[in-house]
C-alpha cells in the first residue's frame, strides 16, 4: 500500500508550526509519508476557507484531519494507519470522544463505506458511553440502507461478543438493518444468558420482514 500524502496548513505567526512542518517533512524523506503540500493560509486565505479550516496547525493525512500540535511519533502513528479501516475507526473514536460527531457524519455520508469502520467501536468494551452512543447515532443514519445491510455478517459476529453489552448492542444493529437475513444471529440471541440482551433481540426480530 502506498504511503499517504500530506496537506499541512499553516500561518507566518503560528508558534507551532514549524516544528509541525519539520515533523512531517522528516516522514516524507522516510518514505512514511508520500507528499507533503503545505500552505500558508495568510498567503492563500481561500483554501482555509474552503476545508472549512479555522485554527493551525491543521494537517490531512490520507483521510485523517488533525488539529493543533501533534508529535511526530503521532503523526508517523497516523500516517501509517490512515487509509485501513483500524485506523479509520482509532480517527472516529478520537471524534465522537472529542464530541465532534457531525464530524464524522459528514465524512461517512461522503463515502458510506466508512461505516464499517464503525464496527470496532462497537466492539470495544472499553468505549466510553459518549463514544458508544455516538457510533450508535451514525448506524442509526443507515437505518435500513443497503450500506447497513452489507455489514449484517459482521454484526451478527458481534452478537456472540463475550461482553453481553456489545451482544445487546449487536441485536439492535441488526434490527435497524430490516433484513430477514439477520433473523438466524436474533433469534439465537432468544436464549442469551443476559436479559436485557434477549428483550432487544425480540424487539429487533419484531422489526424485520418475515424470511420469504
């Protein structure tokens, strides 16, 4: 897989910035990285205006857009990750505990694919509550769709989670999807161990079609 590039914009007065510009430019001759494009907004204002960029340092790396000063072990970390789906869910989970999940709304409903990178946030048993709820609230967004449906296997994986909230988190993923197919992962959940995990799947296989 090819390194990603990098956009990196910056001011004349920001006091963090060069140290930001050495950092990645030493990624780039690393091979860490593949391009670096930096830009001095108060040279060109207008593309801050058009990424919607209010603060610097302000860096893309790949998919990923960071915010304020980062390390360079952070961004070699970022860079490394930045385009597969483990690191795509590191970069939602950074979101949605930052509060930021319009944030992550808008780039899932650019390319709807990014929704599996969900997933492993719902997996987490360390998640917090904020953060599980936010996932929850961009699945929700897909209530339905054929984006959802496509992750059905998956969810039906984590319907066996050994952690009984992600299993009655699970069942009400797969009730949203209002696909027969996910009847086989609920109705096996009818019998769980944990209550609150067999109510939510009865009510998720309430909300499905009949199989036909």
């Amino acid at each position: 897989m090819p390194a990603p590039d990098a956009l990196l914009l910056i001011s004349t007065h920001c006091p963090h910035c060069p140290a930001m510009l050495s950092a990645l430019a030493d990624l780039v001759k690393q091979g860490t990285l593949g391009r670096l494009e930096a830009v001095n907004l108060e040279q060109h204002p207008e593309v801050g205006q058009t990424l919607g960029v209010r603060s610097v340092p302000w860096v893309r790396i790949g998919r990923i857009e960071l915010t304020g000063m980062h390390s360079k072990a952070e961004l070699a970390e970022w860079a490394a990750k930045a385009d597969s789906e483990a690191g795509m869910a590191d970069y939602f989970h950074m979101l949605l505990k930052e509060g930021q999940l319009p944030r992550a709304q808008a780039m899932i409903e650019a390319d709807p694919a990014l929704l599996a990178a969900v997933l492993p946030i719902v997996g987490n048993v360390d998640a917090s509550l904020n953060v599980r709820l936010g996932a929850g609230a961009l699945l929700e967004e897909f209530a339905a769709s054929d984006t959802l449906r496509a992750l059905l296997p998956r969810l039906g994986e984590l319907s066996q989670h050994a952690e009984a909230r992600v299993r009655a988190d699970a069942c009400h993923y797969l009730g949203l999807a209002r696909d027969a197919a996910a009847r086989p992962w609920l109705d096996t959940r009818l019998t769980d161990e944990c209550p609150d995990v067999r109510e939510i799947a009865a009510e998720s296989l309430d909300k499905l079609p009949p199989q036909a």
